[in-house]
C-alpha cells in the first residue's frame, strides 16, 4: 500500500473501533428498538424505557470528554450511530440526533467550563437536551425570532413562545434563542441554558405528526421565565452565531437520519421482492425490478459518501458547511426517492400498515424541512458558491 492509501482510506471503510461501535448500535436497534417500532408509531409517542438505554449504552455523550463521562469520540461516531438507529427507526435516531449533533455541540463549543462540569456528566447520563430556535412565526426566517429576554439585574427573564421543540416532552435541558436588544436585530439574539424546572417555564401542545410519530414534537411557553446570568451560553449577542454554526454540524446528523431511513426501506424492498412471487416467479427475477434497485442502491451509495464526507471534514477540523448543507439536501431527496420506490415494489401492501415500507415514506418527509428546508439548504450553497 503506498503512503497515500494509508493516510487516506476510503470514506467507507470503518476503522475498528468505527466497526464496533457500528455493530453494538445496529445489534440494540434490532433488538432493543424494533419489537416497538409500530407500536410507537401508532401511539405517537416513544417507548420511555429506550431512552435511559441510549445513555447507558453511551449513546448521549458520543463527542462529550471522558472525564465528563463522554465517549470522547467522534461526529462519525455519531453519524454512524444515527444511521443505524434510523434503519430501524428514525424516531429513535432523532432523540440521539438532537442531543448530540445539536445540544451538545453547541454546549461543548460555546459553553464555559463551569457548564460543562454542571451539565456534561447528566448529559451523559440522564439529562436529555433540546434545541428551541423556531417560533410560530419564525422557521426559515429563523432570526427574526420574536421572544425576548430582559435584564433584571441578577437573572434575565424570557417571554416568548417555541414551537416544534424536539425531545421537547421528556427533554430536562434546553437551549433556548431569545432577542436581548431588538434594536439591535439579530445581533441582539442570545442563547440560553433552561433547565425544564425553571419558574416561568411550561412544555405546551404536543404535535400529531406524518412522520417521526414517536419522535416529540412540542410547543414551549416561556412566562418571564427567571434564568440565572450563569446560563448565557456564550457571549450575549451571538445566539445568531450559535444557531448557524451548530446547525451546520446538527445537518450532518440529519443526513444520517435520511440515510438510515432509505437504507432501512431498500433492505426491506430487497428482501420484499425475493419472496414476492408473480406471473409464477419471484418479482425479484424482472428485470425492470433489478434496475429500481440497482437505482436505489447508487442513489443511496451518493448520499452516504456525502454524509460521510462533511463528518470526516468536521472532524478533521476543515470547512464542511457546504458540504454540510449539500448532504443534508441530497440524502434528504434520496430518502424521499427511495422509500417512495421502496413503497410501490411492496404493490399494495406497501400502503397497509402491516408492512413497515409505509412508515419509512412518512419519515423520510421530515429531511427536507427541518434544520432548514431545502431551499434553505439551496440559498446557503448558492451563497458559498457565489462567494467563490
Ligand atoms: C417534526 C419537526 C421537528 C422540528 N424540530 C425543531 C427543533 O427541535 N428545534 C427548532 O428550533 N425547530 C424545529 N423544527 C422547525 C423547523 O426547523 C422549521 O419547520 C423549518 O425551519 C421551516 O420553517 P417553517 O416551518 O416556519 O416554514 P417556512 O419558513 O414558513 O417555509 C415554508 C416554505 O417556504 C419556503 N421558503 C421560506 N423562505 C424562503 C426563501 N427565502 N426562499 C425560498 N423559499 C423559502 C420554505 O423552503 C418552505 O418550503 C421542527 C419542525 C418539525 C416539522
């Protein structure tokens, strides 16, 4: 092997420790997640014993330090982690998501070291986290976030209301974005650490959802909700600076969602038309079938190297935001084409419940809108496009 090779290995190949950790977490969604699968979806609402599983697997604190009780490992540790729970259900996949790729990024990049001796060892343990940045009137237009939060001396007090708050029902750490100076428009927003038993603090309406059922979806209310001046997250005045920078890394994770998602219902297609008999054999055996899989298939293997890509550069400390944006677009589109195929290659009872391809088509929908839509995804590429 030359030099080269061995300093670059294929994107795909895993290391040993990529491969075990890989296996440990495909091992659990098989055996620990998949018997509630349906039922949760049905329900609309997580199995609450699979959550204390995910911190004791070390699932919660995959780049947090080991002195913390962290993993101390990597933002591929976690796209893998996200992948493999996403095959099976990407409800699943999204709690982990969130309180990795999101909260405790943001916490571990912009937080102090005080907060990261206060929350890093529960975060790793008990504590989930929740990101809260849209607002009923503010989703792409994200910073004109209307909630604000007033200086009162000793503490600040934020009045507002969020909305479509993942992990919000069982969450017991937020980060909330709230303006402190409106005169100053989006250099007057700043990030917040709320603690779930914070006076003036409530968990509001509960969304009924597509997709991601078991995944919670809900509104927060903010009542001049008293939060200690030690809960700043960073300086005052860079929340806007906060939210673009760990949205940049929290796409990644959501292009492994997309990709555990369409790799779930390829699977389930694959093993679907090998059974399926019609006009006497197998429908594995037409050839226009071969050619919709061998579709998915590439379809699949070009977002996977995208998402694997921008987790490589992040964690080799080099710029991934455009590429970042350009997985997250292009996993979200292939999970979107994939499990719709995925669907008709069951016929009919690809719509039935009783077969899972119906359920990686709702959840695949949520790629394309969440931690930006994908015009959002379109407006930053052109944007770093433009810039040269
Ligand atoms: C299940 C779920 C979970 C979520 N979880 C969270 C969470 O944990 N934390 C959080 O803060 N938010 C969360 N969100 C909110 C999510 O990030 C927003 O829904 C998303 O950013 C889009 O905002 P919006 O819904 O207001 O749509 P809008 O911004 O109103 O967009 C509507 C349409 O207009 C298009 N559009 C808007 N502006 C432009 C433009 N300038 N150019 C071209 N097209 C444009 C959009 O692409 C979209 O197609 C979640 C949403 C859902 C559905």
């Amino acid at each position: 092997m030359s030099d080269l090779a061995t300093a670059a290995p294929p994107l795909t190949h895993l290391s040993e420790e990529e491969t075990m950790f890989r296996d440990a977490v495909r091992e659990f969604a098989q055996t620990e997640v998949a018997p509630h699968v349906h039922a949760m979806d049905a329900a609309g609402k997580f199995n609450a014993d699979i959550i204390p599983r995910f911190f004791e697997l070390g699932l919660m604190g995959i780049e947090i330090p080991e002195r913390f009780g962290g993993a101390g490992g990597s933002m591929f540790l976690a796209v893998l982690a996200i992948e493999e729970l996403a095959r099976v259900d990407a409800s699943a996949a999204i709690y982990v998501d969130v309180h990795n790729t999101l909260f405790n990024n943001a916490l571990l990049r912009w937080g102090g070291s005080e907060q990261h001796e206060r929350y890093c060892p529960r975060l790793t343990t008990e504590l989930l986290g929740a990101f809260a940045l849209s607002e009923p009137a503010s989703g792409s237009d994200a910073f004109a976030l209307e909630t604000k939060a007033e200086d009162k001396g000793d503490h600040w007090e934020l009045t507002g209301r969020k909305f479509w708050i993942t992990n919000g029902a069982e969450a017991g750490l937020f980060i909330i974005f709230a303006n402190t100076d409106f005169t100053k428009g989006y250099k007057g927003i700043t990030a917040f650490l709320v603690e779930r038993e914070f006076p003036g603090f409530a968990v509001g309406k509960k969304e009924d959802k597509l997709g991601i059922r078991a995944s919670s979806t809900t509104e927060l209310i903010l009542e001049a909700c008293r939060v200690p001046k030690a809960n700043v997250l960073g300086p005052v005045g860079q929340g806007y600076k906060i939210a673009i920078e760990t949205l940049n890394e929290g796409r990644i994770g959501i292009g492994a969602q997309m990709i555990g998602v369409a790799s779930g219902a390829l699977a389930a297609a694959t093993a679907y038309v090998q059974e399926r008999k019609q006009f006497g054999k197998a429908i594995a055996e037409f050839q226009g079938v071969q050619f919709q899989l061998a579709q998915m298939a590439t379809d699949l293997e070009a977002a996977r190297l995208m998402v694997y890509n921008a987790a490589r550069l992040k964690d080799a400390g080099m710029p991934f935001a455009r590429e970042a944006a350009m997985a997250k677009l292009f996993s979200s589109q292939v999970a979107d084409r994939v499990t719709s195929q995925s669907l008709e290659l069951f016929g009919g009872y690809g719509y039935s419940k009783e077969y899972p391809a119906e359920k990686y088509y709702r959840d695949a929908k949520i790629g394309t809108i969440y931690e930006g839509t994908s015009n959002m995804q379109l407006q930053t590429i052109a944007k770093l496009l433009l810039k040269g």
